[in-house]
C-alpha cells in the first residue's frame, strides 16, 4: 500500500527529535490508549456550540477575494471527512488529530515523539503505512483526556505502546478467549478508522473483488436461509452490491465505500457470532452461550403461563418471537425489522376489526328485548321469541328478565374490550415508531432494560399480546350476549334447533387456539390408557395378559 500513500504524507521514515529539542509545552492532559469507536462517540457526542447570541458584522473590503482559512503550523494540512467533520494530518510525522488550535497542533508534535520512540523501543512496525491518531476522548477531567492508537494499514491492525484493556472494544460480547477471536474485533476498529479518516486512500482491485464476493454470498445466504446471519436485510444488500459495482474505478478517495467495507465484510458480525471458534455460531437463532441455553430450555415463566390462560396463549408466541430475534442478548436487526412489520400490520388490522366489532356491540344494543328500539331498559317490551314467557302484566319472567340483564352486561363488556383494543394497538404502533426501535442500537439498548426488569422481556410478550386478546375478549362476549337472546325464548323449538350448530361452531372456533400446544397429544393419551383401563377388560383377557408378560420375562432371562 506505500504505493498509494495518501497525499501530503511523507515518503521517508518518521524522524524522531532528540528530547532535548522537543518542544517543552506539551499538553498536561492526561495520554491513554483509546480506540477509533471511542472517537467516533466523542466526535458525534461532543461538537463545539454556535453562539447565536453575538451579533456578527463582518464588513468585506474593497477587492477582497480571500477566503482562505488561518495558516496552519508548518507540516499540518487541515481535511474535511465527507460527513463534514474537519481534522489535521502531519505529513512528516504521519499524525492525525481532530485537535484545532495552533498551539496545540504544535504541541500534539513532540507528544507524538515521545509516542513514536517508545514504539521504536518495543520493536513495534515504523514503516511507511503506520500512522499515529492523538485526540480528544472522554475523560475524568472535563476537556477529557488525550487518546491515541497506531494504525498499520498493511496488517490492517491497531497497536499500542501502553497496556490497554482490549474489551473495551468487544461491544459487549462476552467469553472472547482466543487471540484469533480479539483479532478480529481489531480488525472492526481498524475499518472504523478508515470511516473516520479517510485520508484520501482508495481501495485496490483485490480489496473491490472482496468486497463484492462478500456481499454476494450474503445475498445468496439471506436469500435461501430465515436465519441467515448476514447483518444486513436482502434488498439492502442488492442495493450495495450495486453501488458496488458502479464506485469501482470511479471513486479513488472517499469514506463511503470505506465504510461499506467496514460494514458489508461483517467484520463485526463475525467477531459476536465467534467465526473460526468451535462454539461458533451458524443460525440467527442459535444460543452459545451456556447460561442463556439453560434459561431457553426451562421453558416459559409462571407469569407467562398465566397470563396465557387470559391472553389464548398469545404471550408464549410473543416470547418465542422475541427470543428469537434477541438471542444470547444480540438483536439481529433484519429479523427484528421484519417483526415489527409483522406487528403494525396485526395492530392495524385489529384496529378495523375492533371497529367493525363495536359497531355489532351497538347494533345488538339496539334490539328490542335488551330495552332499544324504544322499548323499557328493564326488558318490560321482549321479542316474539319471549312473549311466551311473559306474565299476565307484560313484564318477563324473571329467568327471561335475568337473561337480558347478563346479555346487556355482556354486550357493555364487549364494547369495552373493542376500545381497549384500538387503544392498545394504536398506543404500540406510535411507539415502535419511535427512537426505542429505529436502529440496532436503540432496539439493544430497549432490550437491556427489559430483561433488567423485575419481570424481564415477560412483560414486553404480554404487552404485545393486548391488542389481539382484547378483541379475542370483546368477540367472545358478543357472542355470548347475543347467545344469552337467542336462547331465552321459552319456545325451545328455537334453541333446539340452533344448539347443535352453536355447540359445533364454538368448537371450531377454539379449535386454532388449542393446535399446535401439544393438547391433541394429551388427550390422545388419556384416551388410550382410558381403553387399556384394566376395569374395561375382562378378568380371562387380564389373566391371559399377565400370563403373556410373564413369558416374555422369562424367555429374555
């Protein structure tokens, strides 16, 4: 890569001033080993503020053309990186800093030789492609300390000449024990450095063909696997491939298909999925690590299982789905994008059923014998089917009177749960619009404090679970309001001939919540040891039964 050394950075080795000439004031600010994340969030975190309370007068002379900005020490060339953020490089010295002020670009100079020679004592690579980043990175003190990392472009590599705790790059991914593991978290950063300095450096042929080839085996894998581990989803990819094909030999300087090889080669993706390890993982839903495997096979809670009962079994589905895109505490942000989707969608479905259901709720209302059209609100005017069972003034029977008054409470029920209904769905459907889900980190980070909670990610199941079984809820009391009228009559021509397709639409009804739950195999069960229930049997069948057993003992001794 010397070949294609970024412009104004020297062509010769480093050279390093004797002690007794560096300068003397150099920054009191403390110097530690950081890394190009810990930049990149004090960069975006930490931007100087416009004063918008002065009132600027700048008054342009007569034949004034320059626009030039302050000069810069001798050897430091100011550059902007495409987002717009400027920093300086020192072409001899082959520093990089976000750091302005004249000052203190001098100064950053002999902090950058005492750097330099110690790397030089412990034998670490000088050659042309090593570069030296000195910046301004969060600290105890309030200005922060002064962070600095090498970065050798033909290993691909950061080094330091101080000790530093490498999980401070490890984003939180727990049990990294092989050197070849940490390597590639390394390797993350090293491509986050490219995105935040550029540098004028452009990619080669073989770094494009790589680049291609990575991205087209993750399309074919999202392409034919649910749980492809690719990071990002199919037509995002298409997209890149595509942008791709056509920045090859047209851009020669920019971050932009930098950054697309720091994201697409999945450097990232590789390191918390443990690639190349033994306990590596294949699947977007495959738990490695043990103590999340051992919760995954004891099941559901005792809260979920009970609020299954009331929610038809909508909170295990729930849970299930959210395991599957959080798994070993790592959001998989295609197949969570995927369910939210899947979410609005049912949400706003909901919503016009719930709508459609309170309108039947008030139509029913209307009928006669619960007191609408005009008639009493005690049920003192029924329907044809009860005036059988009125008494000599008028008024129903108190069975019929009591019937009417559940079936209006069923019905008033019923409109309460079609309410809370839309009112659920709509209260979700705002909020996974929001910041809490817009991006892999936000959706991380909501997790987190989920599962930190007194009742963990249960809660967030079930809460997902309102909307369907508040209208599950409101259908059924419906129903059983406007069961409660057709089977009042007195005349039992009526319910005897509607019952049998009552009883038989009630079971087809519930038969979707029930399948799949292992409910079929329970009852199988039960009814086989209820045929071999020796009580059935005769006391010959039972002799010759036991005599048969005994043989087959026998003849195994």
């Amino acid at each position: 890569m010397t070949e294609d050394l970024p412009v104004h950075f020297s062509r010769h080795p480093v050279v390093v001033q004797p002690v007794r000439d560096r300068p003397h004031a150099v920054s009191q600010r403390r110097l530690v080993p950081t890394s190009p994340e810990q930049v990149m969030k004090h960069r975006f975190s930490k931007r100087p503020l416009v004063d918008d309370m002065r009132e600027y007068e700048e008054i342009l002379t007569e034949g004034d053309m320059s626009y030039n900005a302050p000069p810069l020490p001798i050897g430091w060339v100011k550059y902007t990186q495409p987002e717009g953020a400027p920093y300086y490089m020192h072409g001899e010295k082959r520093i990089i800093t976000d750091l302005t002020g004249p000052q203190t670009l001098v100064n950053l100079v002999g902090t950058s030789d005492n750097l330099l020679d110690k790397a030089r004592q412990l034998g670490l690579p000088s050659h042309l492609d090593v570069e030296l980043v000195i910046t301004t990175v969060p600290g105890p003190e309030k200005r922060g300390d002064l962070g600095y990392y090498f970065v050798d472009h033909q290993r691909r590599l950061l080094f330091w000449v101080n000790n530093y705790n490498l999980s401070n790059i490890f984003s939180g991914v727990k049990g990294v024990t092989a050197r070849d593991h940490m390597k590639q978290a390394v390797v993350t950063q090293y491509w986050m450095h490219i995105e935040l300095y550029p540098n004028r450096r452009g990619l080669k042929a073989n770094d494009h063909e790589e680049l291609r080839n990575i991205l087209t085996y993750a399309i074919a894998d999202a392409a034919t696997s649910s749980t492809s581990l690719a990071p990002f989803d199919l037509d995002s990819m298409t997209k890149m491939l595509d942008l791709v094909d056509k920045l090859e030999g047209i851009l020669s300087s920019t971050s932009l298909i930098l950054s697309l090889v720091e994201h697409c080669s999945t450097c990232h993706s590789r390191f918390i999925n443990f690639s190349g390890q033994p306990c590596v993982r294949l699947n977007a839903d495959q738990y490695i690590y043990a103590s999340h495997h051992r919760s995954l096979r004891s099941g559901s809670s005792v809260l979920i299982r009970i609020f299954d009962v009331f929610l038809f079994q909508s909170a295990s589905t729930h849970l299930e789905d959210l395991r599957q895109m959080w798994v070993d505490q790592i959001v998989h942000y295609p197949r969570w994008q995927k369910y939210i989707t899947k979410l609005t969608s049912e949400w706003a479905r909901f919503t016009i059923f719930s709508t459609v259901l309170l309108t039947a709720d008030v139509s029913l209302l209307a009928v006669p014998a619960l007191g609408g059209g005009g008639g009493s609100s005690d049920g003192g005017t029924l329907s044809n089917s009860t005036e059988n069972s009125t008494s000599s003034g008028g008024d129903p029977s108190p069975p019929v009177a009591l019937q009417m008054t559940a079936a209006v409470a069923s019905i008033y029920l019923s409109i309460f749960f079609s309410v809370a209904s839309i009112l659920t769905s709509i209260q979700l459907t705002e909020r996974i619009g929001g910041k809490e889900y817009s991006s892999a980190t936000a959706t991380s980070a909501l997790l987190q404090r989920a599962d930190k909670s007194l009742f963990g990610t249960d809660w967030l199941a079930i809460m997902y679970s309102l909307p369907y079984a508040f209208l599950v809820w409101g259908i059924f009391l419906f129903i059983l309001g406007m069961s409660l009228v057709v089977f009042s009559s007195t005349n039992h021509a009526v319910p005897a001939s509607l019952a049998p397709f009552f009883f038989l639409l009630f079971i087809f009804s519930i038969w979707p919540s029930f399948s799949g739950h292992g409910v079929y195999e329970a009852l199988e069960r039960s009814w086989r040891s209820l045929l071999d229930c020796e009580m059935w049997k005769s006391p010959r069948h039972s002799e010759r039964k036991r005599q048969r057993r005994g043989s087959v003992r026998v003849t195994g001794v």
